[in-house]
C-alpha cells in the first residue's frame, strides 16, 4: 500500500511543470535514503536530474517544512514575481483572483495558492514595517 501511494506520489511529481519545496524535499529524501548517485536516482524515478540538483541547491539552508523557500530566522522579504501594469484590467482572463489593499499600494492574486498568501503577507508585512 506505501509502495503504491509513493508511486502515484511520484507520477503526480513527474507531470507537474511545477513543485513546492515541500515536494522536492520529498524527492530530495528519497534519494538520500536510496544511497544511489542523483543521476541514477533520477534516471531510475524517470525525473531530470537538473531539476533535483536545482532544488538540492535551492533548499540547503531553508528551513524544513516550509512552502516556500524563506531562510529560517529571516526577517527580510523575498523577491517574488510580478508584471507591473499602469492601466486596469480590461479581459477576463486578466481580473485577479484576490486584491489586496494596503495605503496606496494594490496587490493582485491571479494564482491562489498557500504560496502566494505567503508571498503577498510577506511583501505587505515588510513593507508596512518600513512606514
């Protein structure tokens, strides 16, 4: 019954474009308890050994369990992505899923995701800090 959670697990993995920290460190653990060189491990579990070496690099450091890559015991807000426009939305396509107002500055959600509410908490806790 594990052995076959962990293989959905895995194809679940190996279809997504993208992974949380949370899934790469599940990966990332896997191979350490293989003992196996990452690139056999990664050709055995059909994934580019890029990404793990990528993700490896990415997580050292980071506090475990986290969503998303914040060092622990850091104060400091992350660089997150985001497109800056000067005019309103205009298709559906393009209305945010959430707005978030704070004074004079607007942020717009298009993805909700735990990743983004700790994102956008993160920017406007840092920047509220700064007044």
């Amino acid at each position: 019954m594990q052995n076959q959670q962990r293989e959905q697990r895995m194809e679940q993995l190996r279809a997504s474009r993208r992974w949380s920290a949370i899934d790469a460190r599940y990966v990332l653990e896997l191979w350490k308890a293989s003992g196996e060189p990452l690139a056999r491990f990664a050709r055995r579990i059909m994934i580019g050994h890029e990404r793990l070496r990528w993700w490896s690099k990415r997580l050292q450091g980071i506090a475990p369990n986290r969503e998303h890559p914040t060092k622990a015991g850091s104060e400091l807000a992350s660089f997150v992505p985001v497109v800056v426009k000067t005019e309103p939305a205009r298709r559906a396509s393009e209305v945010a899923g959430a707005v978030l107002i704070i004074e004079d500055v607007r942020v717009e959600l298009r993805e909700l995701s735990p990743a983004t509410a700790t994102w956008s908490v993160t920017l406007l806790e840092s920047l509220l800090r700064r007044r």
